[in-house]
C-alpha cells in the first residue's frame, strides 16, 4: 500500500512493531483499517474525504474540492476516522 498523509503516521507505527511486535503491529492495523477502507473506496473518495481526514489531522479545514463534493454522511465519516486517527503523532 502507498503510504497517504491520512494515516502514514500510524503505518510508521505498524511496520516499526512488525519487526520486534508483530502483534502489536496486527493490533494497530486493524485499529486503522476501517479509516484506509473508507478512503480507499474510490479515487473520488480519496480526493474528497482523505484529504480532510489529513487536513483534520493537521489541524486546517479543506477550502477547495477537486471531484465530488462531499455528502454530509461523508463528512461525518471522515471527521469520526479523523477523530479516531487523532492529531499528527511527531
């Protein structure tokens, strides 16, 4: 998987504890994983609900959309995965 600025934080996690925890690193994953399904769904929803999910993350809101628009069942989505991914671990 490529790493995308949404959650690349937690995948440095994953793969870090992969090599002395794999466990831990499966535990991880499955934390993170419903947030890369919902943006991976489609390049539509990566552009509209994974760029908000990062800039959410990173403390901004998006101002201009490429694409679709987003729904307000999206927004709520991507701001419940924004809210679980937390704000940038540094």
């Amino acid at each position: 998987m490529i790493v995308a600025p949404d959650s690349f934080d937690h995948q440095v996690r994953i793969y870090r504890a992969f090599a002395s925890d794999p466990a831990a690193a499966q535990r991880h994953y499955e934390d993170v994983l419903p947030a890369i399904v919902f943006v991976m769904q489609s390049l539509d929803a990566l552009t509209c609900y994974g760029k908000r999910i990062a800039a959410w993350r990173m403390g901004f809101e998006v101002r201009h959309d490429r694409g679709i628009a987003p729904s307000a069942f999206g927004l709520e989505c991507a701001r419940r995965f924004a809210d679980s991914l937390g704000p940038y671990a540094g």
